[in-house]
C-alpha cells in the first residue's frame, strides 16, 4: 500500500526539530554540523537572529496578497538585486525551477518579439541540472531524471560541457540562446573556467543568440561573491536564482538586461505566490546580510581555508578520493570506488556531519556562509574519523 506521503525520496529514519547556526538536533537531541545546508539553501545557517525577527514582524502584518497589487519589499528587493547585479529588471518565484521556466520563456519571448519566432532552441550542456519541471529535464537530459517522463519537450540541444567547438557545430538557424551554470552542482561540482564563459558570451554576441546563467545553486553568494559569473566578469543576458536567496524561505528569481526582458508584457507570464509579502521581507533579510561590508570577504577566506584542509586531507587519503572540485563553498570530493560517495555521505552523517551526493562520484559539502574555522576543524575531524574506518 502507497504511504500518505508520496515515497519520491529515500530517507533515513531522522527527524531534526531544531536549527541553530551551523547545527541541526534531531528528536533525540543529537547535534549534527550541517554542510549541506539543505542543498545549498540554508546559507545563513538556521534560525539566523535578523531573518528571524524580520519574518516574525512581517508575520503579524499580511503574508500573502496577489501580483494583482503593488507589494513595497518586492519593489525594493527588485531594485536592490539590480543595483546589485548585471540585471536591469526582476520577477520573483517561488523556485529555482520556476526561475528556469521564466528564463527559457524570456528567451523564447525576445525573438518571437524581434521578428524571429523560429529561433526557439537553446544550447545546454551535459551534466547540466536545471530544475525538475518538464522543461528543465528537457534542457538537462540526465537519465535518471528523464526516465519515464518520455517524451521530452523539444526545443534543446545539449553539447559536451566546457566545449566551445560543440556549441559553434551546434547552431542552426532556430538556435535563440545558450544556457549554462558557471559551476554545476548536481553534475559533479565543475566549475566552468572563465575562458569559457567568455567563449559562450562572444559566440552569443556573434550569432543574436542569449546567455543564460543557471545560477540557482552556485548563486547568491556561495562562491564569495553574490553571483558566481562575477569572478569571471562575463555577464549573461538572463540568470536564474533561488536556494539561499529565501535562507530557507521559498524565493526564486528571474534576473534580466532590459533587453531581452522589454518582451515580458503584461500578460506573458504570472505566478500566485511568486514575490509575497512574506517571502520579500525574508529575502530583503537576507540581502541586508549579504551586503554587509565584509561578508563576503570572510566567505572567501573562509573558503580558501576549508579547501586547503581538504586538498591537505585528500593528499592523505589517495585510496579514497582523487581530488577537490569547486569554487568557494560549493566544494566537491571526488570518490575512487564507484557509489563510495554516497556510502560515505552516511557513514559520516552517523557521526555527525551533513554532507550530500553529486554526480560522478562527488561527496559534495555546501557549509553555510556563516562557518568559522571551528567547524572547518570539526568537520576534517569528523572526516579523518570516518575514513580511518573506511580504510580498514
């Protein structure tokens, strides 16, 4: 007999009731370091003091209304994401997916509205992960994703990731954008290299094409900066964000340049909760953070400190692991023996610490922004502890 509950996911018998800072505690009162932040989301930690006084006052004021009325912080978030980024204009969701279906249809939009409506297709890569939604497996085509879903959506071509040559073969006269993650997460923790992403900007800028940045997970801060394609200074026409622009509260946000977004008219797109009172106060919360003067110095110190313990502890554990992936906090440790990641990433939660699967082969670490050394130190602790056991 099917459960109440839609049996989508394989849990462990865990039930956490609280969050403080970098810790979670379970039912029984065990502590756990929490390095995966619920999938990148939690980048503030747990129940951070400001987020939670901000969203207890706007609680006891009104939590929702409709897009049918002005909300003040959604125009006050929109203005202080496009003074913050390349964007000129936003639209706020409640998902990274939702933001991804938004930036497909921008770039569907900008050239039907320019007199190019056979330009449709977008260029994505393999090991992208762009969301769950049928269009976002469309645009990534992993497998385990697309199984059973048949058949998918068309309108994307996918090429080798990092390769610039394969994008050139890969357009044709309906190609209308280009959609990549700077670093991608779900793949395997690969970052794309700025030579790149300077490549995709200058092939799009060649052929009236689009540049999308899927910027849900390694957005928002968790490489040092508050989007990750900052490092490589290429600016994409469009990016997708989400995760730790809510620090736990559903947000999502579609970023664009005016032009393509002055195709958007009324009427082309809506959501019902997308951008509520509730979920505007939050996120303004978390800017308020963010933008503080050094925060995102101590990410980048703090990033450069826990992947010197890691390449320090991968050097020491050549049996188990070949090498550190990623960029800032969005870190990766690529296993020797097949599914080893996964083995591991329980092995080590039964000793406290919280880590994540990636694909090929990646035990993936996604710390909160907000880690001190302490908790670097606790976490290789933890690590040296359970990979002496793994090594016999």
């Amino acid at each position: 007999m099917i459960p109440a509950l839609m049996p989508l996911h394989v849990r462990p018998d865990l039930v956490f009731e609280r969050g403080e800072g970098c810790y979670l505690f379970d039912t029984d009162g065990n502590r756990y370091l929490d390095f995966i932040c619920g999938i990148g989301v939690t980048g503030l930690g747990h129940c951070h003091p400001h987020l939670v006084a901000v969203l207890t006052e706007q609680a006891g004021k009104v939590w929702h209304n409709s897009n049918l009325f002005r909300i003040a912080d959604q125009e006050r978030l929109a203005e202080r994401l496009v003074a913050a980024t390349f964007a000129d204009t936003a639209f706020f969701f409640n998902s990274g997916s939702e933001a991804i279906e938004c930036s497909i249809k921008v770039v569907r939009k900008h050239h039907d509205t320019v007199g190019n409506p056979e330009r449709y297709r977008i260029i994505t890569f393999a090991g992208a992960f762009h969301g769950r939604t049928m269009a976002a497996i469309s645009a990534g085509r992993q497998a385990k994703h697309t199984d059973g879903f048949e058949p998918l959506l068309d309108g994307f071509d996918r090429v080798p990731f990092g390769d610039l040559e394969a994008v050139r073969a890969a357009i044709g006269s309906e190609t209308a954008g280009i959609m990549v993650e700077p670093v991608q997460g779900e793949g395997g923790i690969f970052p794309a290299d700025d030579a790149f992403l300077s490549g995709l900007r200058q092939i799009a800028d060649e052929h009236g094409l689009l540049l999308v940045f899927d910027e849900v997970q390694c957005g928002m801060g968790r490489t040092g900066k508050l989007l990750a394609h900052e490092w490589s200074g290429v600016e994409p026409d469009i990016a997708a964000i989400a995760k730790a622009l809510g620090g736990g509260f559903p947000v999502g946000a579609c970023l664009a340049k005016e032009t393509p977004a002055s195709a958007m008219t009324v009427g082309s797109h809506g959501t019902t909760f997308g951008g509520n009172p509730l979920a505007m106060a939050v996120a303004n919360a978390v800017l308020d953070v963010f933008l503080t003067d050094g925060f995102f110095a101590h990410v980048c110190e703090m990033a450069e400190l826990f992947r010197e313990r890691l390449e320090s502890f991968v050097a020491g554990n050549l049996s188990l692991f070949e090498s550190v992936r990623g960029k800032g906090l969005m870190l990766g440790l690529k296993c020797c023996d097949d599914g080893a990641n996964t083995d591991l990433m329980v092995a080590l939660r039964e000793r406290g610490l919280l880590a994540g699967p990636a694909g090929d082969n990646v035990l993936r670490f996604l710390p909160p922004l907000i880690i001190e050394p302490a908790q670097i130190d606790e976490a290789l602790d933890i690590l040296e502890t359970t990979c002496t056991e793994f090594r016999g």
